[in-house]
C-alpha cells in the first residue's frame, strides 16, 4: 500500500500557528511516503511568508512536492508578476513548478495552474495536459495534482479553470485515475463523484490546512491509501479554534469495474 497525504492552502502569512504543532505531529504519526501540498503555501507571495512556509515544510521528514497557488504569485507586485511572477516560489522551494514523483503503486503529476495575469482563475497549459499524458503509467495509480479544482459544484462563485474540461476529457480518456486539488477552501469528493461527469477519475478537493479565515469553519486535510484499485482517504478535520485535529472519518473508494463508487 501506498500513502499519499495532500494538504493544500496553507496561507503562510494568514495561518492559524497554533496549528503548526499539531499538524506536523499528525502528518509524522501517519508516515506518508509523499506529501503534496497543492498551492496557496502563502497568503501573498512574500518572502517572509514563503520562509515561514520553508520553515515549516523542512520540518516534515516525508518527500514534499509543490506546486504554486494563484496566492503564490506576488499580488502587491505588478511587475514582479508580470515579468517574473514564479521567481520568489522557486528561490525558496526549487526550480521545478511542475514535478513528477513514483512511489509504491502511485505517479504523482504536479500541474502549475496559477494564472499570474488574472488574480483568482486558473488555467491548464495544453502543453501540461500533454506532459501528463506523456508519463502515465499503466500499472499504476496516475494521480495528478493542482490547486484550481477541475469541476466545480454548484453555487461556487468562482470561475472554473480554462480548459478544465478540455483536460479532463483528455486525462480520463488516456488513465489518470485521481486529480488532487484546493482553492475553493471547501472539502468535497462524494458531491463531485456524484455528477457523474468524469466516473473514472476520483476528484479529491481538499479544503485549508492552516487558513485562519473564520469563515472556513475548520482546517483540513487528507490522507490517500492507495490499495490495487481502492483508495482509502482518510479526511483529517481541526474545527476552527479547536488546536486539535480529530480522529479522521475513512471512506473507500473502488475503480475495479472501471469507474469509481464508494464502497
């Protein structure tokens, strides 16, 4: 089995740091073999808070992999995200916006969907599509990750990412089995399955790991075991002014038959 634990807008900068402690000690007790953290590390792209958010990732002892948020851009900056809106992400977290990593029975694909031209819509690159596809693997469990989610339930006022659905037709049509995502700070897999849109990829939409806007309700994470064809998530909840996180609800998913349903 392999464990994969994804966490998401984290908002380094506008973070609950009495939280910190917590989290890394839940993420060091449940030993994922990779952690994935899907963008929004900051809250506005500074310096000071990418090197809290470096801080705190060297604390974890598990393989990270990054990617950057629309939140990772600098805002307050316009010809710094004109002209080199990635170059703060990459001083502190390495060259490589869109990474690739196997572990165990998994492939885990990074897509950089931060659009720095526009402050909260997504795009997908055709040209990342491309690379993904590229690279699957069909023994394994193709797992890609971003922070835009590629399907949006509705009453969400947010736009979608460009071309989400033209990548989604291609990822499924070639094998991508899950997609990892954050941005809308809320968490759903269950609702997004259930459209009925895209059965065979399982769309997990992690809600904020730190965030300490009220109004998301709780912090949150998850765990992903992946088993042959089943996948366990485990969903890892801290209500909002609680410093704890709670024992995690556990859901099992099956693609056996082809698309996913819960068992």
């Amino acid at each position: 089995m392999t464990r994969i634990l994804h966490l998401t807008d984290l908002h380094f900068g506008f973070h609950r740091s009495e939280l910190i402690g917590p989290l890394l000690s839940r993420i060091e007790a449940l030993r994922p073999d990779l952690v994935v953290v899907s963008g929004d590390i900051t809250h506005r792209g500074l310096p000071a808070q990418m090197q809290l958010a470096q801080d705190f990732l060297g604390r974890i002892t598990a393989p990270v992999m990054l990617m950057p948020g629309n939140h990772d851009v600098p805002l307050l900056n316009p010809i710094a995200r004109l002209f080199w809106p990635f170059s703060g992400f990459r001083d502190h977290f390495g060259p490589d916006l869109t990474p690739t990593a196997r572990v165990g029975q998994a492939q885990v694909f990074a897509l950089n969907s931060a659009d720095p031209y526009s402050w909260q819509r997504g795009k997908i690159r055709r040209g990342e599509i491309g690379r993904v596809i590229g690279g699957l693997d069909p023994s394994a469990t193709n797992i890609v990750a971003l922070h835009h989610p590629m399907e949006q339930l509705p009453g969400i006022d947010k736009q979608p990412a460009r071309r989400a659905d033209e990548a989604m037709g291609r990822l499924q049509a070639a094998g991508v089995h899950v997609v990892l995502s954050g941005h809308l700070h809320r968490w759903a897999v269950d609702k997004v399955l259930a459209t009925g849109r895209w059965p065979q990829i399982l769309q997990v939409q992690g809600g904020t790991a730190l965030c300490a806007r009220l109004s998301d309700m709780k912090n949150e994470f998850a765990l992903l075991t992946v088993d042959g064809t089943e996948l366990h998530v485990e969903h890892h909840v801290a209500p909002m002014g609680v410093n704890a996180f709670e024992e995690p609800v556990i859901s099992t998913y099956s693609r056996a038959n082809g698309s996913w349903r819960r068992v």
